[in-house]
C-alpha cells in the first residue's frame, strides 16, 4: 500500500506523463453547456473517458442525455462503439447526473507497465468524442 502522499505523487507523476506523451487542450469543461464535462478517470481497476450531464434542473439533464442517446447510431458506426449510456448514474454522495462512457477494464494506476496502455486509450476515447462533438455540438446545446 501506498501512503497518500505517495499516492498523491503517482497521480501527479501519472497526469504530467499523460501530458507529456499527449501535449494538447483536451475539450474538457469547455463544452459551452454548462455542467456538461468531458472528464478521464482511472484508479486500480480501470481507465474511463466520461460525458458527464450534471444540470441542477432534471429536466435539462434529460434532455442533453436524451440528444446524446438519439445520436447512439451516429456514434457507434462513425467515432466510437461500446459506449454506456446511464440516464441515472447515482455520485457517491448520491447526486444523480447523467454519463456516457467507455471503459477499459483490467488496467492500474499504481502499475506504470500499464501507463502507455491508459494514455492511448486515453488518447484514442476522448479524441473520438471530442471529434463526435465538434460535429453535433449545436444539435446537442438546442434543447
């Protein structure tokens, strides 16, 4: 086990690395909608690219997670295949958003022989919805 600064070291060691080998401005919060993120994730047991729809009006969070579900077809044959769509995914802290995501399974961040393996799926995810985006981003904010 590691301590917490020493995780907190290999999380920072883990993002400078990613930087490095990927030195780009990822879309991120600058999606133009507010709460509506594009985010990576990864801890001991797998790496995600997220679309995370967190509006505080429900109704609103439907709405983008439903233009998004209406483009399934779109996304899985022209930028990325094997998405999740949950309308309801449940935070920790019991907030209810809505995500999109694609995960990798199998994958450490405490492991540096899988660091290459999560910075190109990585790489590759979030490059493929960004792409997805910058297509269908007016379609999405007209709600």
């Amino acid at each position: 086990m590691y301590s917490r600064e020493e995780t907190q070291e290999l999380k920072r060691a883990f993002w400078i690395a990613f930087a490095e080998k990927y030195p780009r401005k990822w879309l991120l919060y600058n999606t133009k909608i507010k709460d509506f993120t594009f985010k990576f994730f990864v801890d001991n047991k797998k790496a995600q690219v997220l679309i995370d729809i967190e509006p505080k009006d429900d109704i609103k969070r439907i709405a983008y997670f439903e233009k998004l579900e209406s483009l399934k077809n779109i996304i899985d044959e022209e930028f990325l295949k094997d998405l999740v769509y949950e309308k309801n995914y449940y935070l920790e802290n019991g907030k209810a958003i809505s995500r999109v995501w694609v995960e990798k399974s199998g994958v450490s961040i405490s492991n540096k022989s899988y660091w290459n393996e999560i910075f190109n799926f990585f790489n590759d995810k979030m490059n493929a919805l960004e792409l997805f985006y910058e297509q269908y981003d007016e379609y999405i904010k007209d709600i």
